[in-house]
C-alpha cells in the first residue's frame, strides 16, 4: 500500500494516546494505534491514518472541521453515535456529536445522502440529533 500522502492532525490537551486507544476501539476491524510517546499517537481508523499531538490547552476542537462517518444503516448509526458520545460527549442537531475530547463527528446513514434532493426530509432532519432512517423515510413519503 502507498503510503498516505496527507494525514489529519489533531491537537489534544494531554490525551493523545488515550484517544487514539478509545477511537480504534470504535472503529474496528482495519483499525489500529501504529505508535504513541508522551507526545504523540499515531493511529488508524478504516485504513485512515491519523496523528493525535499532546500539544496542551492553548488550542481546542470546534465544529469547522469535523469526521463524516458514512453509515450503511441505522444500526451503524445507532452503534457509532452511542460509542462516540460514551464517556462525556454530546449530542448536537443533524447528526452531528462532540466526543469527550471536544472533536466533532457526522454519523450519518447513506440515505440521508439519497433523500437530501426532498425538502421534507431535509426539514424532518433539521428537527433531528441522532439521524433516524425510519423517521426520513416517513417524510419522504415512503416505508417507515
């Protein structure tokens, strides 16, 4: 495999291994911490490599940059959302969360991709945190 030509970075406060450990935990499978230190972690989520700093408090998460998790189903929704808000973290509205350390996710389903083109799924997820499939589909007009 070639390596990763760009890799995210991101800034904790002191838990840079430990979040490296809680995230891999999550995303199982091809997912994995590659090295920590007392500075640093780098690790895998999906194939997709990650290098987690122990840069200290001057620096924190916010909501312009975020990880878009694509969901096959609601029980991939369901498990990911419930995981990632564990410990301390909170929900937000469209699908969106803050895990513990304050780094923002969208654990969003595929259909909500397909459906985006009927404004009534559009205002049914503006009313929504977790995303709901059955709940989409009702605004669309179709199964529940």
């Amino acid at each position: 495999m070639a390596e990763q030509k760009i890799t995210t970075f991101l800034w904790f406060d002191t838990q840079a291994e430990e979040a490296a450990k809680f995230y891999v935990s999550i995303f199982k499978g091809d997912s994995k911490v590659i090295s920590a230190n007392p500075m640093s972690a780098t690790f895998e989520l999906a194939g997709q490599r990650y290098l987690a700093l122990n840069g200290g408090p001057s620096r924190k998460f916010n909501e312009a940059i975020s990880l878009f998790v694509s969901c096959e189903d609601q029980a991939e929704v369901d498990r990911f959302w419930d995981a990632l808000i564990a410990g301390g973290g909170s929900p937000s509205q469209c699908g969106w969360l803050k895990d513990k350390y304050g780094l923002s996710w969208q654990i969003i389903p595929k259909r909500l991709m397909e459906l985006m083109g009927d404004p009534k799924v559009v205002q049914a997820m503006l009313g929504m945190q977790k995303i709901v499939v059955a709940d989409l589909e009702r605004a669309h007009g179709g199964k529940s």
